[in-house]
C-alpha cells in the first residue's frame, strides 16, 4: 500500500512458488498480477516485461563507477558533471576493449 499512496507501481518479482492472494487492496491486485504474468509468461519473460532486468544492469554500472573512486574530486557542480563524463568514457573505452571479435572459420 506504501508504494500505490506514492503513484508507483511495484517491480518486485515474486517468489518462484507464489500464489495469488485475495484482492483486498491495491498492492494485492498488483502482486496478483504479477503472479499470473509469471505464470503465464515464466520468470525470465516477466522479469524483462516489467523492466525488473534495468535494476541489475543499473546497479552493476553504479558498481564499475564506484571502482574507479567513491567520491569525485571536483567540487564546482559543472566540474562535478564534466568528471562523471570523463568516468563514463573511460568504462565505455574498457568495455570495448573486452568485447571479444569473433570471425568466421574456414
């Protein structure tokens, strides 16, 4: 009920055994349907219909940031943006890197 009084829908994936519970409130019908969309469509095809997959590929880049220092070093908001663009290019340059080149054989 916390997250339907803010006007967010909740992306919480339920539990591989869930069953549908009585739509007593709002986030019971969500849970419910989020039940039968797993249901339905299995945890792999749900996860990617609601957007849940974003939330790891979030969390593993804020991971990468923080690797290459906890803290930023300039204190101008300005300079503060142009140092995040400067991490970015550097983990997008050690991604391409690490993406292997695959050729035919034969």
């Amino acid at each position: 009920e916390a997250i339907a009084t803010r006007g967010a829908s909740a992306v919480i994936p339920p539990r591989k055994n869930a069953k549908p519970c009585k739509p007593t409130s709002a986030g019971a019908i969500a849970r419910n349907e989020a039940v039968s969309a797993q249901q339905y469509l299995g945890r792999t095809l749900r996860r990617r219909w609601s957007g849940y997959h974003r939330r790891s590929r979030v969390e593993t880049k804020m991971h990468c940031m923080k690797l290459l220092g906890q803290s930023l070093m300039a204190r101008d908001f300005d300079w503060q943006v142009a140092e995040i663009h400067v991490r970015i290019a550097v983990l997008n340059r050690y991604t391409a890197l690490g993406i292997p080149v695959t050729e035919p054989v034969g």
